[in-house]
C-alpha cells in the first residue's frame, strides 16, 4: 500500500507541471489522491456494504476489482477526459487506473492471486501470459489517457 501511495503522489506532483492553471492543477492533483482513497476505503471498509457474507478465510472480491468494474472503466475514462472538463474527475479516472494497474503489479505472481483478485467473477482461466497482456494493455491505455489529458 505504500508503493501505491508514494507512485499516486509522484504521478500526482509531475500532472502540476502540466500547463494548466494553479486551481486546475491542483483540483487534478486532489482527484489523482481521492483515486487512491476510493480504492483504499473499498477495500477496508466500503465491501461491507455490498456482500452479504464475509468470512476472514473467504476470498474478499471487491466490486472495484471486478472484469466489469476494469470493463465500464475504459469508456466512463475515456468520457470523463474528452468531454466532462472537470480536472477533478480527470485526476479521480487516473488515480483510479494507475493505483488498479500497481495493484495488477502486485499480484500478478501466481496467476491464482491475480485471478482470485481480478477475474473472481468470471469462469475464464488466463495463463501468465495472458495476465501480463492484461497489464500490458492496462498500461497502455493509462499512457493513451495521459497523451489525451495533455492535448485536449
């Protein structure tokens, strides 16, 4: 968790180079954090809410860990940076993609944590291969959101 924090907070001091304005930088800079939060506050203590049992020895999936939550991420994204203006929700979107891209990282050895964590709820079995493809991806399309955030 502290390696996602420390990146969340670089990524988010190198986005108040941009040239933007001081309020534009800085309403970015809190969204990039509140990514970090939101994610953080699911997995302590928002999960309560939407499972109905929740043992300590049963996997925890996470509604913001799901296929469909990384699904409905890459349109909502690409919305929010295109046509919303708000800097706040463009920092909110990225701090969301890069803090779920270093947490891909992080599990992606043995292939059954990432699945557990990633892919619970589907019935596709991926191979090693196939989860680094998937960061792959991931990756790049957080760098394709950075180039539109920067000429938009």
């Amino acid at each position: 968790m502290t390696k996602r924090l420390i990146v969340t907070i670089i990524y988010a001091g190198i986005s108040c180079l941009l040239g933007l304005t001081w309020s534009a930088r800085i309403l970015f800079a809190m969204g990039v954090v509140l990514g970090f939060v939101f994610l953080l506050m699911d997995e302590l203590f928002l999960y309560k809410y939407y499972f109905e049992k929740h043992t300590d020895d049963q996997v925890q999936q996470l509604i913001t860990r799901s296929a469909l939550f990384g699904v409905i991420m890459i349109p909502l994204a690409l919305f929010v940076i295109t046509s919303t203006g708000s800097r706040l929700g463009e920092g909110l979107i990225m701090g969301l993609i890069l803090n779920l891209i270093i947490e891909m990282l992080e599990y992606r050895r043995p292939k059954v944590v990432f699945q557990q964590r990633f892919l619970a709820d589907t019935k596709i079995e991926i191979d090693q291969q196939q989860v680094n493809l998937l960061i792959l991806g991931a990756g790049l399309f957080f760098i394709f959101c950075n180039f539109l955030l920067i000429f938009n």
